[in-house]
C-alpha cells in the first residue's frame, strides 16, 4: 500500500514569503493547500507555480481574524483530505507607524495586528491540533519577525504580535508534545517583498547597512529552514532568525 500524500497548510499563500515557502514543501512532496485572504489572483499564481514544477496543490479563502472560519477551513480539510501534517502559520498584517508616534497606532490597528498576527496561530494549532497529532505526528512552523526580538520594525503592535508569537511558540511546544513540533523563523527585513515594502525607509535602510553578511533575509532561506524544520525529528520550541545578521537580533 502507498503511503498517502502529506498534507501542508501555509496561511498567507498569495505573499511572496508564502509563495516561497509553498513552492518549496510542494517540491518536496507535500499537497499544499495554501489560504489567501483577498488576493485570489496571487493565491492561484503560487498553485500554478506548484503544480506547473510537478507538485499538487489547492488554495482556500481564510479570514484568520475570524475565529468560525478557522474552524471551517480545519473540517474542511479534516474531510477532504483526513489529514494534516504540517501548519506554517505565515500570513500575518503590518502597517508603517513610527515608534515614536504613539497617537498614530489606534486601538483598532493594534487589535486588527494583534489578531491577524498572533491570536489566529494559536486558534490555527488549536483548530488543527487532532489531526496535527494523528498518526506520527506533525509540525507547526510559526513565520515571526526579527522586530519581535529587538525593537525595531513597522511598528510597536508588529513587535509586540511577533514577540508574542516567539513565546507561542515555546508554549505551543510544551502543550502539544510528543505529538508535534513546533518551532519559529524570524525573519529581518527580506528584500523584494510586499512587506518589505510598508516598512519606514529608515527601518529598511538601517537593516541593510546593518546586516553583517552585507545583504538581508531572502524569502527562499526561509522557505529552506521551514523544509529542515518540518523534516526533523528532534527539534521544537526554537526560534531561528533570518535576517543577514543583524547585531540586536544575535541573541
């Protein structure tokens, strides 16, 4: 008999992080099922890409900051496919404010960040946790940010969202061994990103002259470190950083 097909789900499938990653699992073997929350366009441009190098995959609308469409989308895939083998919690909001400007980070921008970007992975492994954990078990892959090491990024909720998200991960670990591994990437800045892109200039140009290999993150060294992750049998609760080396995040 065959072993069946494993399953990835990478949220945040339509980014250009994501579409790395999803590249990446589906050439390795993985069916990925990638989610996109309005750029349907780039969600089916990262399946195409999948499929077009001789993987397979789908993609699904998911609004991550609503908790009944998480569920949806695990029973979903839970009756689809029976299985899930990895979550890479990817997708993830930003918005440039300075750290300085305080009045400008309104309660409604930290709680569409904080949302978005740290309580949707833990409902996301909450969600996915009975079929995470069948058979051999799996792997979760939180996609975090340099910013929530050191204070510098597109703005405080980001950091606090990607700090928040480390300690997650620490936690998520514990609560969900032996059965699966969790463990986190946190990038810098990655060049040639839409993310990148909404930075401050002074934020993206400071890690550049900052990076001590002369260049920053690169989308296909994470999409790498996710694969050596979810391939793995004895790693969880870490948190690496991708960023070109930056001093403030050497820690």
């Amino acid at each position: 008999m065959s072993t069946p097909q494993p399953i990835a789900l990478v949220t945040g499938a339509s980014g250009d992080i994501g579409n790395a990653i999803a590249r990446t699992l589906g050439a390795n073997g993985w069916h990925v099922i990638g989610t996109y929350v309005g750029a349907e366009d780039a969600a089916a441009a990262t399946k195409a890409d999948i499929v077009d190098a001789g993987g397979s995959a789908e993609i699904m609308q998911l609004d991550q900051r609503d908790p009944e469409a998480i569920d949806a989308l695990m029973k979903t895939i839970e009756d689809r496919h029976g299985r899930l083998d990895v979550l890479v919690n990817n997708a993830a909001w930003n918005i440039g404010i300075p750290f300085r400007r305080l009045d400008d980070l309104t309660s409604d921008i930290w709680d569409r960040v904080l949302e978005t970007n740290l309580r949707a992975p833990f409902l996301l492994a909450r969600a996915g946790a009975k079929l995470l954990s069948a058979g051999e078990g799996g792997h979760i892959v939180n996609i975090s940010s340099a910013g929530g090491i050191s204070p510098g990024s597109s703005s405080i909720a980001y950091s606090s969202s990607k700090a928040g998200l480390n300690h997650l991960t620490r936690c998520l670990a514990v609560a969900m061994s032996p059965q699966v591994a969790v463990n986190c990437i946190a990038p810098g800045l990655v060049e040639n990103t839409r993310m990148a892109k909404r930075l401050p200039d002074n934020v993206a140009e400071g890690a550049r002259q900052t990076a001590v290999l002369g260049r920053v993150g690169q989308a296909d060294d994470i999409a790498n470190q996710v694969l050596a992750f979810v391939q793995s049998t004895s790693i969880t609760g870490q948190t690496i950083v991708i960023d070109g080396g930056m001093p403030g995040a050497m820690r």
